[in-house]
C-alpha cells in the first residue's frame, strides 16, 4: 500500500521509505498497546 502513494524513485529509495514507515507503526502499536 505505502509503494502506491509513492510516484517513483529508485528501489533503495522505497525501501528506505518502507523502512521509516515500519518503524512508524511499530511506534503506533506500541501506543495503541500501552
């Protein structure tokens, strides 16, 4: 889903962003948890 919302760019580019995304919402569970 996040690949779609992004226009282009190079493979290190999109991981990177998949990256940053996982981490925020590994930090949006951790405060839907808590």
């Amino acid at each position: 889903m996040l690949m779609t919302l992004k226009g282009g760019g190079s493979e290190e580019e999109d991981s990177e962003s998949i990256d940053q995304a996982n981490k925020l919402v590994k930090k949006n569970v951790e405060i839907w948890k808590t």
